[in-house]
C-alpha cells in the first residue's frame, strides 16, 4: 500500500525541522533572517512553514489548502505547540499524528 501525501508531508516536515528549528519566523537562513519557507537559503522552519515547505517538496507546488487540511487533523494546533512548547513537543505532535494515520 502506498503511503498518503498526508504521512510523506509529515515525515518530510519532521525530517525538516531535525534540520533546524525556530519560532516566529516560518523560516530563517544561516544569518538567523526570516526567509520564505520555501526558499533554498532556509535553514530552519517553525512548525507551520516546515508543513509548507514538505507540502511543496511532496507536491511539486505551493499547496497551502493541504497544509491547512493536515493541520486541521493535528490533536494539538501546532502553531501554538511551536511557539509555547517547542520543538520536541511539535515532533511528538507530528508523531502522534503519523500514529493516527
């Protein structure tokens, strides 16, 4: 059985922020400077801009409505989780979510 954009999205994203991690920007370059999550100087991702940039990788375009839709099945908002609990509380999120998959 092959695995669904929403799993490859996830796995992707948690890949991603193992990378690098950051709040408040959706993404920052090695200068610590807030870039697109999309952009090839970024180096780290928030919660919600490495969904952006998995979602894209995994798609082949930007596809905000996927990453709103795998978003919304989260059993915690992940954007809160980033910004008040950190990044290992976002990948245990994230792996909950792949769990439930």
């Amino acid at each position: 059985m092959s695995k669904s954009i929403e799993r490859m999205v996830i796995e992707r994203a948690i890949e991603l922020l193992k990378q690098g991690w950051t709040d408040g920007p959706l993404a920052i370059d090695a200068k610590g400077r807030a870039v697109s999550p999309w952009s090839e100087k970024a180096v780290a991702w928030c919660a919600w801009g490495s969904l952006q940039r998995a979602a894209l990788e995994v798609t082949g375009k930007v596809n905000l409505r996927l990453v709103d839709k795998i978003e919304a099945g989260f059993v915690k908002n992940v954007v809160r989780v980033n910004e008040f609990e950190g990044k290992s509380a976002v990948l245990r999120v994230m792996r909950k979510r792949l769990k439930m998959l």
